[in-house]
C-alpha cells in the first residue's frame, strides 16, 4: 500500500511540478508537457501565478481535449466554478460525508464519486483541514489515482 505524506513544502519541492508563468502556456513545449501532465493518471502539481489563472488553464485545455466526463474540484473558496465542473467539497458538506470522519471520506469515494478527473486546489485554508490526508489516503487506498489524474493546484507564492 503506498503512502502520501502531504505539506505544502513537499508539494513545492516536488520534481513534477508544473510551474506556468505569466498566466499563460506560450510555447509547443509546454502545451505538450501539459496535455501529458492533465492526462496521465496518478498525483501531479500544477503551479500557476493566481488560483483563478489556474482555474482558467485547466478548464480551457480539458475543454479543448475534450476527453473528461465528469471533472472534479476540491476546494474551499465559496466563487463559482464554472458549470462543467463539479464542487467535491459542496457535496462532501451538503451530503455529511465530512460527518462521519474516514467512514464518510470512504463511502463518499465508493458511492458517489464519480469524477475521471480531480483538482486540488491547494491554499493554507485547505492544509488545515484535518480531514484532506485521510481525503487524500483514502483515494490512494481504493486506487482511484491508479486510473484517474489527480492535480493540486499550486498559487505562486514565491
């Protein structure tokens, strides 16, 4: 069984993340380096300059592939997401998954979840919550990073 131990500081040092500058992905290169990183299954970082400019890259190129059902987001800010994408953390509140501890997380995943692709969006609000490692195990455990690419969305704080 594999492990993922989570703080912001590993996820910053992590080798693959994907750093955007200036809000926008410029050269072939990194449009390829991107497709791959929103196709492949499995943990990734994505690192953009504001939360929003990383909103906008991730729905334009998974608009333009064209390849999702259904695309998750997790994350704790009350502005909307745009309508082809489903708020994890208003359901996992509304439907008292969040309630019921590690059972609840796990019930969540087996029962309802059922996004081909999640992002993370990464803040100190959302490090805080008590309940995102056992979020993020529980994934780990039923193997849903196995078959499903998974991106924390990283703001530039730097």
């Amino acid at each position: 069984m594999k492990s993922l131990s989570f703080a912001y500081q590993d996820l910053i040092k992590n080798n693959n993340v994907f750093c955007i500058q200036d809000q926008r992905v410029s050269s072939h290169e990194e449009i390829i380096a991107l497709q791959d990183l929103l196709l492949t299954p499995g943990f990734h970082s994505l690192k953009a300059a504001t939360r929003s400019s990383g909103r906008t890259i991730i729905d334009v190129f998974l608009m333009s592939l064209n390849y999702f059902n259904t695309i998750g987001c997790l994350t704790l800010h009350k502005n909307s997401l745009p309508h082809n994408i489903h708020n994890i953390y208003h359901q996992l509140v509304e439907e008292g998954y969040l309630e019921q501890g590690s059972d609840g997380i796990e019930r969540f995943l087996v029962d309802a979840f059922y996004c081909d692709f999640l992002f993370i969006e990464i803040d100190d609000a959302m490090i805080k919550c008590n309940w995102l490692p056992i979020f993020q195990q529980k994934i780990i455990d039923l193997g849903i990073d196995t078959n499903i690419p998974i991106i924390y969305l990283l703001e530039d704080i730097s």
